[in-house]
C-alpha cells in the first residue's frame, strides 16, 4: 500500500473538521447577531427564550465598534497556527532538500521554538502606540510569507535554520502583540474574543498539513543506493515521530533507519511552501489595510482616527505605557514597580508558572504521543498512532470552539479550575488504563477539550488581577512558550533513558503542580486585593482627617 494511500484517511478526517469548525464558529457569530437584535431584547415573553445568546448587547456593541481589528488580530493567528504545524511533516523532505542527517535537521525544530520564546519576550517592546503595535504585526505577517517563499531556496541546513529562527521570531512577536491589542480593547470582557484568537491558531495548524500531504515523498527523496520493499512505512514512521516539533536527541532513529544524504534529490515540497506563502498573503494586507483606514503612516499628515474616536481609550493606553514601557525589561522598571507589593509580583510568577506547565503539557503531548503508542504495551500499529496528533489537535481547536460560549457563560476562574482538574483526572485514566488501545483516543480527544481554553482564561484572568496594568501578558506568552521549550526536552530525555511510560508520569505529575500553582494563585489574589482595598480605604481616611484638621 502506498503512503498516499495511509494518509488519506487523515486528509478526510481533516477536511471533515475543518468544515465543522467553520459552520460551528458561523453558527456562534449569527447568535450573536441576533442576541443585539432589538427585538429579541424586549421585555416579552420570548426573551426568555434567547436567554442562553452567546453575548449580550455590550459585548455586541464592543465587537461592532473594534470589529476591523478583532478581524485582523484574528487573522495573523492564523499565521501563527501556519508555522506551527508546517515543520513535523514536511522535515523529512526538507531533509533531502538540505542533504544533511536526521540529527542535523532536527535542530530547526530547536531554532523555530527558541526564538519564538525570544520574539515572545521582545513582542512587548511595540506595544507603546497603536502604530507600533500593528507596524510590528505587519512586518511579521510578511516575514512568515517570504520565509515560507525563500524555504525552498535553502539548501543547507544552517540556512534553513536561520530561516526557522526568523519565522519563530515572528511568530513569537504575533503572539504577544495580538493578545496585547485584544486585552486592551475588551479589557473585562476580553476572555470570549481571545478564545476565538485560539481557535484561528488551531484552524491555521490544521490547513498546514492539508496543504503539505499531496506533496510529501512517499519514498526516500535522496536516491542514493538501493530501496527497500518497506520504504514508503518507514517514512511514514519517521514523519509521525517528527510530527510534534519533537526535540528529543534521535540517536536510536539513524540506528535504524539508513538515510541518504547524497544523491539526486527528488522532493516536490517546494511547491507546499509556495502555496501556503500566498494562502498568507492576505494577512498583510488586512494589517497594512487597517493602517491605511487609521492613518497610522508616517507620511499621514492627519491624525489617527482612533484619537478622535476614542479620547478616553487613549487617555487609558498611555497611563497603560507608564505603567509597562515595552517588553520583559519594561517590566524591570524601578520606577515601576518599586512601590508595588510582594503579592503584585507573585501574580506575575504564579500565572507565568500555570501557563509553563500547561503548554509544556501541550507540547510533551504532542512531542511524544506517536512515539509513547507504537512502543510496548501499547505497539499500535504505525498508521493508527499516527492519527493521535491528529485527534489531539482537531480536539484542541473543538474545545476552543465551544469556551467561545463558555466564556461568556462562566468565570474564567471556574473555567480554569474544571479545566486543569479535568486534566488530572483524564492523566490518571491514562496511567490506570495504559495498555488499552481504545482509551488512548478517547483520553487524548478529552485532554485536548480539558486543556484548550487554559491560555487564554489565563491571560484574561491575570490581567484582570492586575487591572490591565504592566507586562502581564508579555510574562505569560513568554513563560509559555519556554514551558513548551523546557518540558519537551525534559520528557524526550526521560522516555530516552527511562522507557515510554515515563511519557504518562510527566505528564501526570506536570498537570498535579500546575493545578496546585493555580490555587496558589487564587490565595494570592485574595490577599492583594485585601491589602489594596486596606490601602484605599487608610487613603480615604487620610483624606477626610485632613480638612478636619485644617
């Protein structure tokens, strides 16, 4: 059978999700049209009926004022969720394209994911204007296109890594300028729309192996010697190991599979990276097209529109820039921080942690779920492992779908504790039942689902605990994307050394801290609050005593 034939079902369980997630997420937006409706928002006895709309008038009101930048933050998510998914299917390729060994490939995969922590942590540095903020979202959207262009291009592994190291950077710029910017529209009511900010990073991973598949060797690209009758399987294998943007040192790999590196290249990949450069161009446009309508040119010799629309928000935005003055160095500031409690910081470190280990988990999972379910006890067969990564993605971006509506229903405080208390539970199945090939998917579709929403609860969460002041979310997309760093490398180096069923102990363990981390978060909370509600009312005091004195 030919490894065209393997990867079919996927494509169809792919496409199949793809369709439902669009009508899902059209069916969440006509709601809530018709939630803002005048006539459903009478006092008669059909409103009742409407009760359960996904989002009342305000939140309606707030979408319809911002709805041209939510559209485009939205957009360069998807983006985001492009580079995220290309590099595990298409590596082995890009191996025959480089000429260089399975070793020496791998390193993109550390280059990509390293400087996307970087990009997180300098991403904070453009958020001081609006024009910043959206001149740094353009020249990222473009970077990724062009890099997606010149890949083809690279035919050495050192180039191809430059080019991986750029991308990260870009993307780690997206990700925390688009959370930035939709924190500072919503404030309060932010949770519901980045939600759907997710979701565009699930939808933009799930077009990524779409678009590679039809163009994928289904034998050895580098023509260099005999091939073997099973040639096309162990590609197959390879691919799915690689498929998680796995770190892990693959010593064992080169031992068992022979790889050439010298011979006529036959790799059509080139052509998967051109489509997927003009499936991005749009996001550059919508991003320079926003500029444009704003003014935010520096040739515009007109003010931005936003000055005269919003005098208030602007008022706002730069108490927001005194407080935090760029990326994780602003948040060094001693003029900042020096009158700030113990319990200001701990909120800092706490949520960074909770997302640390929650994306590393994202991560590990996707890193090693092939590997854990083709060695012992599970040995499933190499196609059939090879749709986990699948599941655990399309449950992923499902579960995002649905906290579209979850977050206006309940707080982010209940959303995050059901969350990482389902991750336990569903860890623990997963240790109790690890020799059974049915719970394997049934616990990896129910830690997507569990798992998905904890981001961006938390960033919401967070920042409403510091009253949208400072880096927070600067510390926390960087604090997860070095959890994601971090904690495959350590799970890849445990199932090296240890055997796959240290794959569930991580992971078990892992969400057990973050969930103990996350109670201390909430216990710090209370205590800031309490002491800055002691403070204004010794000021309040203060106040009053004095004309009395006078």
């Amino acid at each position: 059978m030919q490894a065209s034939q393997l990867r079919q079902p996927t494509i169809n369980n792919f496409r199949g999700f793809v369709v439902g997630a669009r009508r899902g997420l059209l069916i969440t937006f006509v709601s809530i049209k018709l939630d803002g409706f005048p006539l459903l928002n009478s006092s008669s006895a059909c409103h009742g009926d409407y009760e359960m709309m996904f989002v009342d008038d305000l939140v309606w009101a707030l979408f319809k004022r911002h709805w041209r930048h939510t559209l485009t933050y939205w957009s360069v998510f998807f983006s985001f969720g492009l580079c995220i998914a290309f590099l595990g299917p298409t590596i082995l390729d890009l191996r025959c394209q480089t000429q260089s060994t399975l070793q020496e490939i791998t390193w993109v995969f550390f280059a990509q994911q390293f400087f996307l922590m970087l990009g997180s942590a300098l991403g904070g540095l453009f958020k001081k204007t609006l024009r910043c903020a959206l001149s740094a979202l353009f020249v990222s959207s473009l970077v990724i296109s062009v890099v997606f262009a010149i890949i083809p291009l690279c035919h050495h592994v050192l180039m191809l890594a430059v080019a991986m190291a750029i991308s990260g950077t870009a993307m780690g710029v997206i990700d925390t300028i688009a959370n930035q910017q939709l924190v500072k529209l919503y404030q309060k009511d932010s949770a519901v729309f980045l939600q759907v900010l997710h979701l565009f990073t699930g939808l933009g991973a799930l077009v990524s192996p779409l678009v590679a598949d039809p163009f994928l060797s289904e034998e050895s690209c580098v023509l260099g010697g005999n091939m073997t009758a099973n040639s096309s399987t162990d590609l197959h294998h390879l691919r799915s190991s690689l498929a998680g943007k796995g770190t892990t040192p693959l010593h064992n790999v080169s031992n068992h599979y022979h790889l050439h590196t010298e011979g006529i290249i036959t790799t059509n990949i080139s052509y998967a990276f051109w489509i997927m450069s003009f499936i991005n161009l749009p996001v550059p446009l919508a991003v320079y097209l926003l500029m444009y309508r704003e003014r935010l040119f520096p040739c515009s010799n007109q003010s931005p529109r936003l000055l005269d629309k919003e005098k208030n928000s602007e008022k706002n935005q730069q108490d927001h820039n005194i407080q935090g003055r760029g990326g994780l160095l602003g948040c060094c500031n001693y003029g900042d921080v020096k009158d700030r409690p113990a319990s200001y910081f701990l909120l800092y470190i706490l949520g960074g942690a909770v997302l640390f280990i929650t994306d590393g988990i994202i991560g590990s999972y996707t890193g090693f779920i092939y590997t854990y379910a083709v060695s012992p006890p599970l040995s499933l067969p190499h196609k059939m492992a090879g749709y986990l990564t699948s599941v655990f993605w399309a449950s992923v971006t499902t579960g995002r779908l649905a906290s579209i509506y979850l977050s206006y229903r309940y707080t982010q405080q209940r959303l995050i504790n059901v969350s990482l208390v389902g991750v336990i539970v569903v860890q623990c199945l997963l240790l109790i039942l690890y020799s059974s090939h049915v719970f394997i998917f049934m616990g990896t579709c129910m830690l997507g689902l569990f798992i998905s929403s904890v981001f961006p609860c938390m960033v919401a969460l967070t920042e409403d605990m510091v009253n949208y002041k400072g880096c927070v979310t600067t510390v926390l997309v960087t604090s997860a994307g070095t959890g994601e760093m971090v904690l495959q490398l350590l799970t890849g180096q445990l199932i090296h050394s240890k055997g796959s069923y240290s794959f569930l102990l991580v992971g078990m363990i892992s969400s057990c801290i973050g969930f103990t981390v996350f109670l201390g978060l909430l216990y710090i909370q209370h205590l800031h609050r309490s002491s800055q509600a002691a403070k204004r009312a010794s000021k309040e005091i203060a106040m009053t005593e004095k004309p009395l004195s006078e």
